[in-house]
C-alpha cells in the first residue's frame, strides 16, 4: 500500500538511511512516510544493511590516552547533574573548541560580532553574537518584554542546515549554570524562530547550539549564537 | 564489583550509565570505543581527527545517556550512529578535506588491531563477512554506497561526481542497500542489529 506522491519517494529510501537526502527532501520524506506503509516498511527492510555498514571497516586500537582523556572528564563530572566546567586539563586535540563545548567556558567565544540593544522601554531587541566561523551567513535577534519574566522570542535568519538528524537548541544560561530551552529548525529559507516561554529575569544570555533531534539536557558543542542579555 | 559488571550484556550496562555510573561508563568505552575510532578512521582518514571524534562522541553519549533507547537498536547501533554523525560534522565543515579524496580512493593506512579477546576477534570477523557482503555488491552500486555513507556526499553531490542522473543515484543505494541484506544474514554478530 502506498501513500499520496509514492512516486515521487519511490527511490528515496536507500538515500535516507545513508544520509544522502538534503535538509528539506530528508523532511519531506519523513512526512511521506506518515502516510506510505510502503515506504515505511522499505526503509525497516534496508535499515539492518545500512546499520551494518559501520561494522564493515578494518578494526583499529585507539591510543590509551583516548580512553584516559575521556574518563577524566566523565570522573570529574560524576553521577551529579552534568555542569559546566572552566577548564580541562588533557585537552590537546585539534577540535578543541567543539569539544570545549560542552563546558561552556562563557566568555571565551571569539570571532563574534558585535551585539547591540535597542527598541523600546518595554520591549528590547537584543543582536545576537553569531560564531561567523561556523554560522557565516548567520543572524539573530531576541525581543524580550520587559524585565523577560514573561520570556522572549528568538528569530534568525541565514541559518545554513545543521546536519541530518540535528537541530538548533536554545539554552538559558544563569552563572555557570545552563539550562536547556525548546529546539527548533530553519525553513527553506534559512530562518527559523523559537519561544522562550520560560522567566528570564536573572538570566545571563541565552545561547544556541546544534543538537541531534529532539535536543539535549546539556550542550554538546560551543554555542553558535550568544545573546548577552 | 569489575567482575560483575563485565559480564552485563550492553543493554544492562547502559542502565547502569544512564543511572550515571563512570564505570559503566568505562565499561561501555571498552567495548565500542574500537569500532568508534575505527569508523571515525575511515571516514576521516587521520588518526588525530578520528580521536576527536570519537572523544567528542562518547562525551556527547554520557551527557545524553539518558536518551538511549533500547526499543530503537543496539547500544553498538546507536554509538556507531552518533559517532557516523559526528564525523559527517567533521566533513562537512571541511577539517578533513584534505585526506578524505585519499582514504576514498582507498589509500589507507593499515594498522592492525591487536587481537586481545574473544569479542575482538568476533568483531573482526564480522568485519570481514560485511566487507564480503560489500564486494559481492556491482562495482557501482559498492561506491556509490560508500561515497555516500563514509564520505558524506549527498546524492546530489555524487551525481555530479560519478556523472550520472540523481535517479540513477538513488537507484544504485536502494539496490545496493537491498543485495548487502540479503548478504548479511547470519554475518552480523547475534542481537547487535535490531
Ligand atoms: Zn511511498
């Protein structure tokens, strides 16, 4: 049994588990397969195939010190709720700044614009600090009413696609304590918008990062955006 | 106690992660941090790159332990998942372009792992009875496969690349895809596929 349009999909399932569909045809088909059993039943038919696919390279040992590297900040984090951290001792690799990430040294970010303030008594419009390096076409602003205890609206625009299955998240950053906001995606066009329904009266910025779908409870890069507020 | 917990299949062990427990943890590392680097590897083809993604991996599957769920794979399934996406990030922002033409045209290096258990050397099988199930794949279809899931190309990209039609393209990943099932059965180790 098909859907609406099957034919229009009728190949797509290969790609879609190889992660070959752009942003936008990736979408579109997921939202075929709502409705295409067909489809569907395709995709859970080839999906052990492309699952077994990482399986299929020649099996090499990591260096001790991966492991090493890696444990001492799971250790350093604990069973309590993961926080950020102001430094890391073993860091060395070349992708620092992603991996910096999840500790949100904030602050540290640099490449940023400039961020500005205007509007009204009531209402501020605040430009958000883009990381050009990674988001190069990339704006944003935040309106907040108020003092922000009644929350704000996010909006950019020029946002390029993060990556099959990922999404943009929000986050609220309090002191060195950062909590998680809604995820949201870019249209077509490169823009996309999220609520912050959530009091921000007190809060230091608000920051956004790239996320798998669904989102995360901590970050898991350096933010892309920051808004001082 | 050490001996307790290694005897946990994956899916007990990651309970134990998401209640928050390093040595779980560690464990969880132990088993798949091989096939992660080495999935890295061959993506990246340079074996600095590959431990930053693989590091930036497992730390990303600790803050989001939570997330796992059993009902949707393996733990292995998803780990080889989250670091296949990684490493597309890699590509994609360009940290590798160098080296990546290299490892597609299939110059790679070799380094042997060191066969040290039982597992190791079942995964190693595994690893050869896909990459037979891969060969047995028309030449076309095997690349296409690989520029693909490995080089993080989009269809798009392959077309203009293998110069052919974007039709032709998606035709060669869902027949490929189709025959390499049909290869599989009784390669992939018990349970690790769901
Ligand atoms: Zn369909």
């Amino acid at each position: 049994m098909t859907g609406p349009d099957h034919a229009r999909f009728a190949d797509d399932a290969g790609a879609y588990l190889l992660g070959a569909l752009a942003d936008d045809e990736r979408a579109a088909f997921e939202l075929h397969m709502e409705s295409c059993p067909d489809c569907r039943n395709q995709v859970e038919q080839l999906r052990p195939a492309a699952d077994a696919l990482p399986r299929s390279v020649e099996q090499m040992n990591p260096p001790d010190r991966l492991r090493a590297s890696i444990m001492d900040v799971v250790r350093a984090e604990g069973d309590a709720a993961p926080r950020p951290r102001r430094e890391r001792p073993r860091l060395r690799f070349s992708l620092r700044p992603a991996l910096a990430g999840a500790m949100l040294v904030l602050g540290l970010l640099v490449g940023f614009g400039v961020a500005q303030l205007t509007g009204g008594e009531d209402e501020r419009t605040i430009t958000a600090k883009v990381d050009d390096a990674r988001l190069p076409t990339a704006s944003a602003e935040l309106r907040v009413e108020g003092d922000g205890d009644d929350g704000a609206a996010l909006t950019a625009e020029g946002l390029p696609d993060p990556g099959p299955g990922r999404v943009y998240q929000a986050w609220i950053a309090r002191g060195d304590k950062i909590s998680p906001a809604p995820t949201f995606v870019a249209d077509r066009d490169g823009s996309g918008s999220v609520a912050l329904p959530e009091d921000l009266s007190g809060a230091d910025a608000v920051l956004v990062t790239r996320e798998r779908r669904g989102g995360a409870r901590v970050p898991g890069e350096m933010p892309v955006m920051r808004v001082d507020l | 106690m050490a001996s307790d917990i290694r005897n946990l299949a994956d899916e007990e062990v990651m309970q134990l992660v998401q209640g928050g427990n390093p040595r779980a943890f560690e464990l969880l590392y132990d088993r798949h941090g091989g096939a992660a680097f080495s999935l890295a590897y061959r993506m990246v083809g340079n074996r600095v790159t590959a431990e930053d993604i693989t590091q930036e991996a497992f730390l990303s599957i600790w803050r989001s332990r939570t997330r796992y769920d059993q009902a949707r794979g393996s733990v292995r399934t998803w780990v080889l998942g989250i670091v296949h996406n990684r490493a597309i990030d890699a590509l994609r922002r360009g940290m590798v372009h160098d080296r990546r033409r290299e490892t597609l045209d299939g110059v790679e290096e070799r380094h042997e792992a060191r066969e040290r258990t039982d597992v190791e050397a079942a995964r190693r099988e595994e690893a050869r009875g896909v990459r037979d199930a891969l060969d047995t794949l028309p030449e076309e279809q095997r690349r296409t496969i690989e520029l693909a899931y490995f080089g993080g190309f989009s269809h798009s990209q392959i077309a203009e690349m293998l110069e052919m039609p974007i039709g032709t393209v998606k035709g060669r990943m869902r027949l490929g895809l189709e025959k390499m099932r049909k290869q599989l059965t009784g390669v992939v180790l018990p349970g690790e596929l769901a």
